[in-house]
C-alpha cells in the first residue's frame, strides 16, 4: 500500500474539545460506530482554535481506524468524501491515495478475508489492539486497471446498498446478500499472483 498512496497520522483530540459545531473530526472509535464505507459529513466538531493543530484527510482520503478492541476489528477505513478537508484522530492514519487506487476499491479491499488475515498478523495486543501506518503500508493488494476498479467498485456498492438499507428487503434477504457480497467482494478482489 505504501506504493499506492502515503500515510499520515492524525492528531489528538480530547472529549473535552468537542463543541456542537467548529471544525468537523473523524474519531477513531466512530469509525466502527457511526460510519460505513464512505461519509460526506462528520457526527464529530472540535473547537475551532484547535484548528491548525490538527492534521486533515482531503476528499478521497481514507481514515483508517489503528487502534481497537479485536484484530478482527482493526484497521477499518473510511473513505471521506467531504468536499473540505476533516480533521482526524491521532489513533487513526490519513491515508493520502494517489492516482492508482480508487479510494472506495482501497476500502473494500480492506474488508476481503486475505487483507483481515494479513492485517491480523501484523496488529499488537496491548491493552487495545493496534496497528500503525508503517505495517498497513507493508500490506499488498491487487491493483488492477482504474477502469476495473471502477466496475468492481460499481457491483460491490449495489451490493453494499442491499445489506446496509433495511427498506430494501426483508432480514433473511439482507442476510443473503451479505454472504453474496462477501464472496463476490473476495472472489473480484482475488488475483492470480504473478511467478516470481
């Protein structure tokens, strides 16, 4: 991943710095709480003379929660499509995508059964579970074309749309498209490794 994009980590924020509206934050703990995917807006201000202590993700930067409760859990991203810059929590890396990765196929990819077993081996156990910028950029994924990037993202987002809306079926039809998204999510995220 380092190839693909840079890594940059957030900075701290306390609850006593949250106000009702000042500048919009992703916490590390809402990642797993309050966001899916992807979010054009924050549940999250700070007060805005923190605001230039702060570090930023830009619009289709990723902020990866680093710290958790489970290995399993670790690592979850967001994708902020926002259209100015958020400040994030220094318990989570901004992961500034270049131009060879869609930031929405990075995201999925973090949620396929290979990278979570890479990921997994590569967190510490503490108190929380972390894993820090550095071993995320060590993790490889497949990068195919940004027009097959598109289309995956295309089905995996329909797909995403079907499991998370309760208004678009019923639980045992929500719990079946989750298992067809998860093995068509692995199944076109899976590439056939090149000899070396």
């Amino acid at each position: 991943m380092g190839q693909l994009g840079q890594f940059e980590r957030g900075r701290r924020f306390t609850k006593a710095d949250y106000r009702d509206s000042g500048v919009p934050v992703i916490h590390y703990a809402e990642i797993y709480t309050e966001y899916g995917l992807a979010t054009s807006e924050t549940v999250s201000y700070v007060r805005s003379e923190l605001k230039s202590s702060l570090r930023y993700a830009k619009t289709g930067d990723l902020a990866i929660a680093c710290t958790g409760e489970t290995k399993e859990d670790i690592a979850k991203p967001v994708v902020w499509e926002g259209e100015g810059p958020v400040a994030v929590h220094d318990d989570c890396a901004i992961f500034h995508t270049g131009d060879k990765v869609l930031p929405r196929y990075l995201a999925h990819c973090f949620q396929t059964a290979s990278f979570s077993k890479v990921k997994q081996g590569l967190a510490t156990e503490g108190k929380n579970v972390r894993i820090s910028a550095a071993r995320l950029a060590s993790i490889k994924v497949p990068v195919p074309s940004l027009e097959t990037q598109r289309k995956i993202v295309d089905v995996l987002d329909r797909f995403d749309a079907l499991t998370t809306s309760l208004t678009d079926g019923l639980p045992a039809e929500i719990a079946t498209r989750r298992q067809q998204y998860a093995y068509y999510r692995d199944k076109l995220l899976s590439f056939p490794r090149k000899a070396s």
